[in-house]
C-alpha cells in the first residue's frame, strides 16, 4: 500500500509542475482550432511554390492537429487547388510537432530541446515536400 501512495504522490507533484504548461498548451490548441486553418493555409500555399513549401512545414508546425485531424484539411487543400508538394509537406509535418507539444517539451525537457524538435520537426516535413515538388 505504501508504494501506491508514493506513486500518487509523485504523480500529484509532476502534476503541479506541468499543470501550468498543459493549460497553456490547451489553451493555444483551443484558439488555433478556432480559426479555419484550412482557409488561412491555403492563401498562403499558393504563392511561390519552393516558398509555400517551407511556409506549410513552419504552418504545420503551429497546427494543433494529430496524424488523423490533418487529413481532411489536407483533403481540402488539394481540392481548393493548393499545390501538392506544400500540402505534402504540411500533412507530415504537422502530427511531428504542435504547440501544445512544444510547450510540454519545453516544461519537460527545457527550451533547448524544445527549439530543436521544432527544427527538425520543420525539416523533417520540407524534405518530402521537395521530392514531390521535384518528381
């Protein structure tokens, strides 16, 4: 019985320092969820090609949506006519990184990690909208 309570316990202390953050995650994911992304995004992607594709890796990161939320926008874009690489570019990037899992990497494991994720999470979504927009 001891060891339970010592598990509650220090379930109950993480969850007081990651409280604040969690909120603040949820609160920003709540806002962007808000808007129409699909709209906004779609402005955007239609500009120079190379451009929209860096500009959907860095919108996909500040897209509060999982793997399964960004496949209808994704839908929507290609039937609105956006371009398929930047489109490409976005669905992968956008489950890698989100706000809210920003800011809880940033709680968790600091802000220098937390900018590196973001980094990579950006490349990582770019390269294949390359190779669409090269094939």
């Amino acid at each position: 019985m001891e060891n339970v309570s010592n598990v509650f316990y220090v379930v109950y202390q993480e969850v007081l320092i990651m409280g604040p953050y969690f909120l603040l995650s949820v609160f920003i994911g709540a806002l962007l969820k808000t808007y129409k992304i699909d709209r906004w995004l779609y402005s955007f992607l239609n500009r120079s090609k190379i451009v929209s594709i860096i500009i959907a890796a860095i919108a996909g990161e500040a897209a509060p949506m999982c793997s399964c939320g960004i496949l209808p926008v994704f839908v929507t874009l290609l039937d609105m006519g956006a371009p398929l690489s930047a489109s490409v570019s976005l669905l992968i990037a956008s489950p890698i990184m989100s706000p809210d899992a920003f800011i809880l990497t940033y709680g968790i494991l600091g802000y220098k990690m937390a900018f590196i994720t973001l980094f990579v999470a950006v490349f990582i979504g770019v390269i294949p909208g390359f190779v669409f927009f090269y094939l």
